[in-house]
C-alpha cells in the first residue's frame, strides 16, 4: 500500500482510468432471471464522477470477463470510450490499449477486486481495490476504496484523480454557486 503522499502524486499522472465491472462497478451479485437475463445494479455516484473525469480529458475504460447486455448500456449512457467485454487475457488487452492511446504505464489507473485483476494491477500507476476484495488483490493495490463496489467506490476514485489534478474543488463549486 502507498502512502497517501504517494496516491496523490500517482494520481496527478492519471490519464486513464480502467475498470472492472462486477464487485466494482457492480456489488458483485449477479441476479439471474429464468429466462437467463443478468440483471446488475449499478451506483449513480459512481456515473456522475466517471462524466466529470470525461470533462477533464481523463478517459475510462472497462475490461471485463463476462458479457453482459446491461453493461454495454451503462457503457453507453456514461460514455465510457474503451469497452472491452469477454477477456480473459486482461493484461494483454491492457496493453495494447496504452499502446494505442500512447500513455504509459504510470498515467493508468486500474480498479479492481478479484485474482484475474493482478495481471493489470501489478503494472499500472495506481492499483486500486474495494474492500471485500480478495485478499491477493488487497495486498497489491497502492490504494484501498472506503466505498464498496457497486456503492460509490469508482466515484471515491474519481474524486481522489480530480482532487490530485486540481479540479475537483472547481468542480464542487459549480454545484454550490
């Protein structure tokens, strides 16, 4: 775990920010119907941070294991720019996404909450985790959320990349005008 020195000036590098979907975005429960729909639930907070990140030229993505309708949607309406769904391989797909953004490593941020997370974690700027997070993981984010996936920890990260680059306070202010 780095200090909170560290997180901040590691996320004053941060020009891309990498999600996981399920125990992140979502709590982790997966609600099947019977006719085999998923349905996920997913937090507000966690939109309206992930839109002001877009306003400040941080851009989002999402790499995923399963494929899931829902979150194509919610995809959508965030204007999350890189969505990669059904991977297994998420440290491959990772870099070739830097590769075409071309940004490093240290500019990356990554959250996550699972093993299959490590690959990327272990190779970004800022790896960050939710609690409940397996214990693997927790031992190797830089950065540990207080909200739990799927109730405002990817807005919790958000804030701290806002904050450390200088316009959450500008952004807060609007909504206090």
């Amino acid at each position: 775990m780095m200090s909170a020195s560290a997180v901040i000036e590691a996320a004053r590098k941060i020009r891309l920010f990498i999600m996981d979907v399920d125990g992140v975005l979502t709590d982790g429960r997966i609600f099947i119907r019977d006719n085999g729909e998923e349905i996920k639930s997913f937090h507000t907070l966690d939109g309206h941070g992930l839109k002001m990140l877009h306003r400040h030229g941080i851009q989002t993505a999402i790499i995923t294991g399963r494929d899931a309708p829902s979150v194509g949607i919610r995809v959508q309406q965030l204007g999350i720019g890189y969505y990669f769904k059904g991977i297994s391989d998420k440290r491959s797909c990772y870099r070739q996404l830097l590769q075409q953004l071309d940004l490093d490593e240290q500019q990356c941020a990554y959250i996550g909450d699972d093993v299959v997370d490590l690959p990327v974690m272990k190779h970004c700027g800022l790896a960050v985790a939710v609690p409940g997070s397996h214990p693997l993981v927790l031992q190797h984010a830089d950065y540990v959320t207080r909200a739990p996936g799927g109730a405002g920890a990817v807005r919790e990260v958000c804030d701290l990349l806002l904050d450390a680059q200088g316009f959450l306070a500008q952004d807060m202010a609007e909504y206090l005008a």
